[in-house]
C-alpha cells in the first residue's frame, strides 16, 4: 500500500493471510476461508474501476485458485496489468509454499499473468528444474517459464552476489537485464520483492510500457533500500524506507 501511495496510486488490498510478526521473525499465520477471500476480490471489482492487479503472497492451493478463478470469471480487459509474484521461498531460503500452491501458481495463474517475478529460488520451485547462480542460469529459467506459458518474467537475483543486483527480463523475444548497484544496508532487509512488484503494477496503471515501468520500479526500489539507513525500526530485518520522497520534502 506504501509503494502505491508512494506511486501516486490508490490502493485496494485483497487480504489472504493475516500474519503476526515483526522484523525478527514470523509467529504464526492465519489463513480465511477462501470463499472470504473471494468476497473481497467482488467487493473491489463491483465498484472499482482497476487498472492493474499485484498479487503477492497466497498461503494456499486453495486461495490461489479461487483468485484465479475470480480474475478467469470477471469481464477484464485483455490490457489490464496483473503482476504476479510467487512468494515461494523466503529469503532464507525456508519453502513457503506446499506442492500443491506451486501447482495452482504455474497452472492457473502463470497463464493470467502480464509478468511474474519470482526470485531465483522461486523460479526454480516453478520450473521444477535447477540451474546455474549466474546471468545464463537466470536466463534460462526465464525461458523456461515463458514455454510453460508467462507472457513475461523478470528473475529477480538480488539474492545472489556481486557488485550489481541483476533482474533478467524475458518476454519471449529477447533478453534483457535490469541492474542496480548493490547497496550496503548493514544487514538484512524485508520487503524487497514484493515492492518491486509492486512498483511495477503502479508503473503499469499510471501508463508506462511494460520496459519503462521495470525500469522504474527497480530505481524506486533502490532509493527506497538506500533510505532505509535513515530508519531506526525494530531489532531484525530492516524495512525499506518507501516514501523516501515525501520525507524529503517535509525537511526542505
């Protein structure tokens, strides 16, 4: 929500886990009942008028496919953005998803997606295959989830090493790499796909070509991590400073 405000957009949040934690660590997760989940998905597309869709983390089999279902029922615009990044794999590494969610995500909501954005972990939860921890290795994985049926993919690879945080692009045509420097933040931080992706949908919704808008995002993205020196929040993993802008603007 911080990243769309941030984007000069309004908005509408679709809760499918409800989780208590903080920046140490995770206690438990609540998940509703899908048929809730569904209520929320009707409430916002009966009276609002969308003009891109983020979705984020599912919790299981069983949500994913009611929220693929809804978006298959629901009279969308061939344009209309959806973003769809796999919260599969955490940064540590730990699994997120059982077997049977990374079914639903490939099968049913890869197909609906304008772009999906897995990390390097998740794409090859997704693909079922492994591959190298370099460009080459991400770039296949990217081609490998074109054929089972992305219009686009953007492997993310903040996670790997180097002096660049390298995102390779594929739309079934050419490659492309997205690169930022890779920033010191003095330790961990959270939050960091899912406010790409995010990024991302609001660049779509305001207008940009898809290109334009990831090129956007992962600017936004690493203001936002830079700026996030300047907060002093909890004991863990640091939060990303998303409206590093606005605190500018109050001190001038």
């Amino acid at each position: 929500m911080k990243t769309f405000a941030a984007h000069g957009c309004y908005g509408m949040a679709v809760l499918t886990a409800l989780t208590t934690q903080n920046t140490q660590r995770v206690w438990r997760v609540h998940l509703p009942p899908a048929d809730i989940v569904a209520a929320q998905i009707d409430a916002i597309f009966d009276d609002i008028d969308v003009h891109a869709v983020k979705i984020g983390m599912l919790g299981s089999s069983e949500i994913a496919r009611v929220v693929a279902d809804r978006l298959k029922q629901k009279p969308l615009p061939r344009e209309l953005p959806i973003v769809l990044d796999p919260v599969l794999v955490a940064t540590s590494g730990d699994a997120l998803g059982a077997p049977d969610l990374v079914d639903v995500l490939r099968d049913e909501l890869l197909p609906l997606a304008s772009l999906v954005t897995p990390n390097f972990s998740e794409a090859v939860r997704l693909t079922d295959q492994p591959s190298s921890r370099d460009i080459a290795g991400m770039q296949e994985l990217a081609e490998r989830l074109h054929r089972l049926g992305a219009r686009a993919v953007l492997v993310k690879g903040g996670h790997l090493t180097g002096a660049e945080a390298s995102d390779v692009f594929f739309d079934g045509k050419s490659h492309r790499v997205f690169a930022a420097p890779r920033l010191d933040t003095a330790g961990e931080t959270h939050g960091t796909g899912c406010t790409l992706a995010a990024a991302i949908a609001a660049n779509l919704a305001n207008g940009l070509a898809l290109g334009e808008a990831i090129e956007a995002a992962k600017k936004y993205l690493t203001e936002a991590l830079r700026a996030s020196r300047d907060l002093h929040v909890g004991h863990g993993a640091a939060p990303l400073n998303h409206v590093y802008g606005w605190s500018r603007r109050l001190d001038a």
